[in-house]
C-alpha cells in the first residue's frame, strides 16, 4: 500500500496499457502475476477477448507476500520462450538484483525490459522524529526503530541499488524505465516512448 497511488496499483495500470497497445497492435499479449512465485498467469494470445482476459487478470492482482523475482521469472521462463519481450513491472526492492531470472528470460529468447515502479516514499522517505516501521512484504516481522539518521542511509542505500539495477540493464541491452507513483499517466506514456518501449506512429 505504499505509494499514492499504490505501486501494484501503478503497476496494473502499465500493464494494462501496455496490453492494450499489443493487442491494437495484433502482438500477442500475456500476463503473470508473481511474489516468490507465479501466482496467476494468462498465457500470450491475441484479440480482444483475450485482452479482456488480461485486464481482468491485472485488475485484480493483489500482494500477498514476500517478492522473489529471480526465483519467479526462472518459473516464467520455463514455461514461456521467445522471440518476444517480457515486461517486469516491480520495486526491485530485494536484497540481491534478480540477474540471474532475467538472464534466464534472455536464454529462452525473451527480451527482458525492467519497468522500475517506485513510489516517492521509496525514494525519500518522511521521517523526521524517530518511528516505528514496519516490513510492507512480511506482516509478521516485528517493526524497526527509525530516525532522520536511518532514514538518510536508506536513502543512499536505495539509490546504489536503483543505479545498479540500470547500470546492469544498460550493460546487458535490456530496457530499463523507472515509473513513480506520483507520475500522471501522460508522463509514464512519454517515459515510455522515450525508453524505447512504445513506439509513436504518426
């Protein structure tokens, strides 16, 4: 629920178009839902029936624990193989990069483009007086105690990680596009555009 609107929220909301697109398009178009693993999945069709099948399917997308990329796109990748592009709609925010899954995707002949979504929060987050926090993945975990200071490390801890994510996808050729909440959806169509994942017919 972080994020206004939340990130799953963000993320539906980018798939859904992006589906859209692919189908006016005649591409044929799927959707999987993942935490540690494949939740849910519509598997690539064309038309729109099938599209209403994937909104369907992206509309309701809920979390329900805690992420494992690299464990779920090797899941995808078994059973899904290219030529084609799979679009990864996610925070990244794990302690390792999932190198290693989105490699995998690329061995299958799919082409991996990483859609960043980060909330404002994620970025910067509000603290000031010292607080309690609690982990947004694992409910159970028993909070933590934060302050201006551990918020500052965070800070810095989150930006290593987001340049290393795009350094990786810049140096293995995959399309990478950070999208934040907060962002109007005519920005993240420009974002898209100008990252190479839409293209602009006239």
């Amino acid at each position: 629920t972080i994020g206004t609107p939340a990130k799953l929220t963000a993320a539906a909301r980018v798939a859904s178009a992006l589906a859209y697109v692919g189908v006016e398009r005649r591409d044929a178009v799927g959707l999987a839902t993942f935490d540690d693993r494949i939740r849910m999945r519509v598997a690539p069709a064309t038309g729109k029936a099938h599209l209403m099948r994937v909104l369907a399917l992206a509309e309701g997308a809920r979390a329900v624990g805690r992420s494992n990329p690299d464990r779920a796109l090797a899941s995808y990748a078994a059973a899904e193989r290219g030529p084609g592009l799979a679009v990864i709609l996610s925070d990244m925010l794990v302690p390792a990069l999932p190198l290693e899954g989105l490699r995998v995707l690329a061995c299958r002949g799919l082409t991996p483009v990483i859609v960043h979504i980060l909330a404002d929060e994620d970025l910067d987050p509000p603290i000031g007086d010292p607080v309690d926090v609690a982990d947004a993945e694992d409910q159970a975990a028993a909070p933590r105690h934060a302050d201006a200071v551990a918020a500052r490390s965070y800070v810095t801890a989150v930006g290593i990680h987001v340049a290393a994510l795009a350094e990786a996808c810049a140096s293995n050729g995959w399309l990478y596009l950070r999208v934040t909440t907060s962002m109007a959806f005519p920005q993240v169509l420009t974002a898209s555009v100008n990252a190479g994942l839409l293209a602009v017919h006239g």
